[in-house]
C-alpha cells in the first residue's frame, strides 16, 4: 500500500474521484457497514439492511432497499474485489456474502463519516427539507 504523504493534491483528488465511482452504488456503505460484522447469507443481509428503527418524528423516509438493487450492489462489489462470495452446497441453498480485507478497511472508514453526520445532523437537515420540497412539487 502506498502511502498519501508523498502525493500531491491532484493526485489526491484524482484518487477521490476514482474511489467515488468505485462507491457508486447507493447501498454499498450500508452493505460496508452490515457485513462488517462477518459473513452473512443472503436472506440475512437483506433483512438486516431493510430493519431500520426510524425516530418518531422524522419526516425523512425510511430507506428500503429491494432484492434487485441488493444483487447489483453485490455484484458490484464482487467485481471490484470488495465482497466474495460462496454458495452453499446443502439445502436449502443460499449464498453467504463476506467483505475482502480492503473492503473492511473501507468499512472502517464509513464508521467515522457516520459519527460525524450525527455530531452534525442540523448540516444532514438541510437535504431532507430540500428532499421534501422537491417531492410536495411533483
């Protein structure tokens, strides 16, 4: 692994817009986060990412993701080298999804961005009135 002390700030931004397209998918943070805790079976994931507990009060929907959407997302991170995957041969036969060592020191790093979005949640409030207004003008 190289290190980011001897690159300069355009290669630094290059990277970044690398990485952004590598965390494409929507879903692929909460995927991060949810397999960080070991390997999980299909079914399992998909569960654990679709129980949210929303706060009363809040206006902000609460984000469900489909089966379809789950697929590519994993199928995306399988081809980028984040997540393996094994299917099991006894039945009933599911697969078991698991996070490669990048993709837990990826994982590592979701942690802290999430600390800051609720140290700074009045910031994150901003896009949800804004997200509101955009769905009452449809």
């Amino acid at each position: 692994m190289t290190g980011t002390d001897d690159l300069s700030d355009a290669d630094r931004r290059i990277l970044l817009h690398d990485l952004r397209r590598t965390l494409g998918p929507g879903w692929l943070p909460d995927v991060l986060v949810t397999l960080s805790g070991g390997p999980q079976p299909y079914t399992s994931l998909l569960h654990a990412l679709r129980s949210y507990d929303v706060p009363r009060g809040r206006r902000w929907p609460q984000p469900l993701i489909q089966q379809a959407v789950l697929t590519r997302t994993l199928r995306w991170m399988q081809h980028r080298g984040l997540v393996e995957r094994m299917r099991e041969r006894v039945f009933p036969f599911g697969t078991v999804y698991w996070l490669t060592p990048a993709a837990k020191e990826l994982a590592d790093l979701v942690a802290p961005m999430a600390q800051w979005a609720a140290a700074h949640e009045e910031l994150l409030e901003v896009d949800r009135r804004a997200w509101a207004e955009r769905r009452r003008g449809r």
